[in-house]
C-alpha cells in the first residue's frame, strides 16, 4: 500500500505575528504517490487552527505544522472535498510523526468544526459571500 501523504520539502516560514506565519520557500508534497501539490512561497497559514484554551492546545496545539499547511492550502484551493482534505490532514500528521491520538483528536476537529471555514473559503473562490 502506498503512502497517502509524503513530504517532499522542507517546511520554512517566518512569523509575522502570534498566530499567523509565510512561507519562505515553495513547499513540495505528493499526495498518494500520484500528485504532487505545491504550496507557494508566500502562502500565509495559521498552523492548526487550534483554541487557544490551555487544556486543548496543550493537547494537540503546536503539532503537525506540515500537515495543518497542506490543509489549509487543500481547503483554499477547493480542488477537493472537504472530506478528502482531512482525510490528507490525517495522514499527513500521521507522517510528520504526531501520534494516532492526536492526529485521530485532531482529524476529529476538523471534522467536527471545519465545514464553517471550508464553506467560507469555497464562497470566496465562487465570488459569492
């Protein structure tokens, strides 16, 4: 069985404040050994999402970074479903080394409250709000 998710580059960012980071370099990614996605240097991304409620980001904040871009961009671009983009968030925390329990909390979360964001981003890609 082939990976689902393989990072082909490096991740490199700068901050540009608390919570909000750029890329510095085009970051390479090949989706199911199939399709390589590049994420442009520029693209601006939050990491994961995550409240920043002691006791959750204590949990799962500051984890997965590769994988929160390639889900951003995913979500951005809308050239998949919602479905499929945290099926690829899944995986790829899983091959940037998070554990099954977080990335299955994390997978859970996107699931559970990213149809808002994904909905918002796919209105603005339509031109409609």
């Amino acid at each position: 069985m082939s990976k689902m998710v393989t990072f082909l580059t490096q991740l490199r960012v700068e901050v540009i404040n608390d919570i909000t980071f750029q890329l510095t370099s085009d970051f390479y990614v090949m989706l199911e050994c199939i399709e390589e996605v590049v994420i442009p240097e520029g693209f601006v991304t939050d990491f994961a999402s995550v409240p920043r409620l002691p006791i959750v980001y204590l949990a799962v904040g500051n984890k997965g970074h590769k994988a929160a871009v390639l889900h951003d961009w995913l979500y951005q671009t809308g050239k998949y479903s919602r479905a499929n983009c945290d099926s690829y968030f899944y995986h790829a925390l899983r091959e940037a080394g998070v554990s099954y329990f977080h990335a299955w909390a994390m997978y859970t979360a996107v699931r559970l409250a990213g149809g808002k964001y994904y909905n918002s981003v796919k209105d603005n890609r339509h031109g409609t709000s």
